[in-house]
C-alpha cells in the first residue's frame, strides 16, 4: 500500500480533529489528528460525494 498523504487538520473549538488524507493509488482516509494508524477508507469518489452532501446540507440535522 503507498503512503497517506495527510491533509492539515480540520479543527472545532474544543473538539478533536479530523484529518482527510489520500493516497497513489485513488483511496481517501478520515481519522482523528493523533490517531491516525486507526482510519476510515472508501475510495476518493465516495469522499467526494461525502463532502458535496455535507456542503449540500444533508448533515445538517447532526449539529
């Protein structure tokens, strides 16, 4: 497997940190800043769509 490349880390005030990374070989990684040997992986298409639908407001119900 290649290497993460990790994003810097996204912070909340007083929360942890996530961090988004990817790799060569077309994978994409969420973890928390510090943990990051423990992850969630799909590729980087689903991490797309992931993000679109955050911005879309499809999560807002969990704030």
């Amino acid at each position: 497997m290649a290497g993460i490349h990790w994003e810097e880390p996204f912070c909340g005030e007083g929360n942890n940190c996530f961090r988004l990374g990817t790799d060569d070989e077309g994978n994409a990684y969420i973890t928390l800043a510090g943990a990051e040997h423990t992850y969630l992986t799909d590729t980087r298409e689903a991490l797309a769509t992931l993000i679109r639908d955050i911005k879309a407001g499809k999560a807002d119900h969990l704030l």
